[in-house]
C-alpha cells in the first residue's frame, strides 16, 4: 500500500523522540536534560477507499483529512 495521499500528497513525515529527565527549574530542580533522541515517523491517515470518477469507479489511497472534507465523492 503505497504511503501517499492520491489528493493532497501527504505522506510521512519524520522526526525525533525526545527524552528529557530532570525537575524542572520553576519546581525547584536543576533543569531539564536530554537523555536519549530516538528517530521516529509519523504517519498520515491513510485510508482505501471506492471513489467515483467520471462514471467509472475505481479504488484510492486518499487520507481521513480528504475524505472528510468531501474532496472525493464515495461509489
């Protein structure tokens, strides 16, 4: 299943898991410190769905987003 809304072109995104340690220095600690950085994606929404498409019906991977904004008309 390909990772890509046929519509709007979203597709994964990635970034960083952040751990962080430590009270706070408005609580009365030393502070915050960073403690491990894990690579991590987020992925949209991604749903199969049976569109029209003038007057044929055919299948897509669109996302929830698409599909609640009525940017495809379900078969």
């Amino acid at each position: 299943m390909p990772k890509v809304c046929e519509f709007c072109g979203k597709q994964v995104r990635t970034g960083n898991r952040i751990v962080r340690h430590g009270l706070a220095k408005k609580k009365g600690g030393i502070g915050l410190h960073t403690t491990g950085i894990t690579p991590r994606s987020f992925r949209p929404n991604l749903q199969k769905v049976r569109i029209q498409d003038g007057g044929r019906v055919r299948r897509v991977v669109i996302c929830a987003r698409c599909l609640k904004s009525g940017k495809v008309q379900k078969a």
